[in-house]
C-alpha cells in the first residue's frame, strides 16, 4: 500500500512527458505540470532527439522540481521506459507532450489510490478533440466495470491522463518496446491481472491533437489496430492457458496472430467515422481495405467498395 511522503527528496508522484519537436507546445504543456496543486511530486521531460527548439525551450524552463532528460531519438515506448527507470515516485504519471493536465488532476488521482489499495490504476474525464472537426467531446470509462473484460472490447483510457502505481507496473513488466502503438493497452491488459483501475469523474486532462498523430493518419491508426489486437490476444490466450504472443513469438507476432472478427469491425468503424467526420475517402478505403483483409463480409465488401469508389471522384484531402 502506498503511504504519503513527505520529504522533498524522495516525491510521491512522477509525472513523465516524451517531447520530441513540439517546441511550440512546450511552455504551455509542461507549464500546466508545473502549476499542479498536488506538491510532493517531480516532473520528468524527455527530449527524445528532437531537431527543432525543444530542448532550447523546455531548458528555458526553471522550477526545482523539473528534470530535462536529453537523449538520442528512441521512440515514445522506448523513451517512456527509460524516463520509468529513473523516477524516484512510488506512482508514475503520465502525460501526452501538448497535453493540458488540469491543476488538481495529480491530487484526484493520488486521492483515489490511497483510498483502495487494490486499484493500480487512475484516469479521469478527458476533453477529447474529435478529429477532423473544431469540436471536443468528454470521454471517459464509468467505475466498477470488469477491468480485464472492458479492456478486451475498448481501451477505457486515453493513455496521458493516467497514472499508476510502480509497483503494479514492475508487476506486469512494464512497457514493452517492441509495441511501437498500443504500449498503453498491452500494458493495462497485463497490469489488470494484478489490480484493478478506477476513473475519477471529472475533466482532469485535456488533449491537444497535431497533424500528423496516429489517430489523424489511416494508416497509422490501422497499425495501431493491430498492436491493440495482439495485446487482446496475447491475454486471451494467457486466460486460456496459453502463452503471451510476443513471448512466445517474439518480432514475428504481429504475423502469428489470428484472423480476428474484433478487429475488423473495429477498422470498419474508423473508415465510418473518417467519412462522417471529415469527408476522407481515401483514408476511409484504406481502412475498409485493412478491414477485409481481415474478414471478407458482405459489409466489408461494401464498405470499400463504396469508399473506393468515392475516393475515385474526390480529390485527395477531402
């Protein structure tokens, strides 16, 4: 169980943010860290080899309770792991580089697992932006779901408003470098054999998407699919018996896993969605056509038919 700690020199919380060339985004991401209400914490950044102005601007930055950590470019996962095994907390906290934490988010979050020792894991409402639109929706899971089952369907979290306890994570093995996507997910699918999760029901976190990012790009978000899909059966093979997937097969898991109804719906999904949001029929058939690779349907079929030809009389970014 965790305890409070009050001596400066060894803080309750470590907050943990990968920059890698969002200069911009700096003073006003890692400031809203800085600005928590909750005091016994360090605030760990990593640059992870950027070439813009980043670590020009996050050095810019002076407050006693900030560590920069510079390194050659890894990778987010990779970065995250490396930042985890520095970090002096008993709970790491998460944080998505542009991100906005609120200021009392660390405070609801260390409240929550010190009120049950058998929660390992915090996320809280996220004012989501949805993409291709001006709009944000609030997203977050509801308490007393099964947290394993839960997570075989939807990952509950948004991964940066979360934060855990170390011990949970050193439990389960941490991240896992070889998920380039989904390290969030594969992470809470082995921790939940451990602990349980709670959400605190109120809008802690905020996200801040940029051109580029996995959920913005068709085939970024269709790899990430797959990363999901293998953390989802590498459990369930677990819970029958069996061994994880990555263990047992190692770089070759992605092409060791079945064919999964799962995650064709879920790729269909997003094809729908590019199109009602943003008119993208282009990624929208390269979504249905990962869809049916995955499982030919009748609906499948149709979908990328329908979105093929759309993309065919639309020009490209519309």
């Amino acid at each position: 169980m965790i305890s409070e700690n009050t001596e400066e020199y060894l803080p309750m919380v470590s907050i943990i943010t990968v920059f890698y060339n969002r200069a911009g985004l700096v003073r006003s991401s890692v400031g809203s860290l800085l600005q928590q209400t909750y005091a016994n914490l360090e605030i760990i950044v990593v640059d992870d080899g950027s070439t813009d102005a980043t670590l020009a601007e996050l050095k810019q930055l002076d407050d006693p309770r900030l560590r920069v950590l510079t390194k050659s470019n890894s990778g987010f996962t990779n970065s995250m792991i490396w930042a985890i095994a520095q970090a002096k907390g008993s709970i790491i906290a998460v944080h998505g580089a542009g991100d906005i934490s609120y200021a009392n988010r660390i405070q609801r979050q260390v409240d929550a697992l010190l009120a049950d020792e058998k929660v390992g894991v915090v996320g809280s409402l996220v004012l989501n932006p949805i993409i291709g639109t001006d709009k944000t929706k609030i997203v977050g899971a509801k308490n007393g779901l099964n947290f394993r089952q839960t997570l075989l369907r939807d990952n509950i979290f948004t991964h940066g408003e979360v934060a855990f306890r170390k011990s949970a994570y050193d439990q389960a093995g941490g991240y896992r470098s070889f998920f380039r996507f989904s390290q969030d997910l594969d992470l809470w699918l082995r921790m939940s054999a451990h602990c349980d999760y709670h959400t605190v029901q109120e809008i802690l976190y905020e996200r801040f998407e940029i051109a580029g990012s996995v959920s913005a790009s068709p085939d970024k978000a269709a790899i990430q699919q797959r990363y999901s899909e293998l953390g989802r059966q590498s459990a369930e093979s677990i819970d029958r018996g069996g061994q994880d997937l990555y263990d047992q097969f190692g770089d070759q898991a992605l092409l060791r896993m079945r064919k999964s109804r799962r995650l064709s719906s879920k790729l269909t999904r997003l094809a729908q969605r590019r199109v009602a949001r943003s008119r993208d029929f282009h990624g929208a058939a390269m979504l249905a056509k990962h869809a049916l690779t995955e499982r030919s349907s009748p609906i499948n079929i149709g979908s990328f038919l329908l979105c093929k030809g759309l993309s065919l009389v639309s020009p490209p970014g519309r």
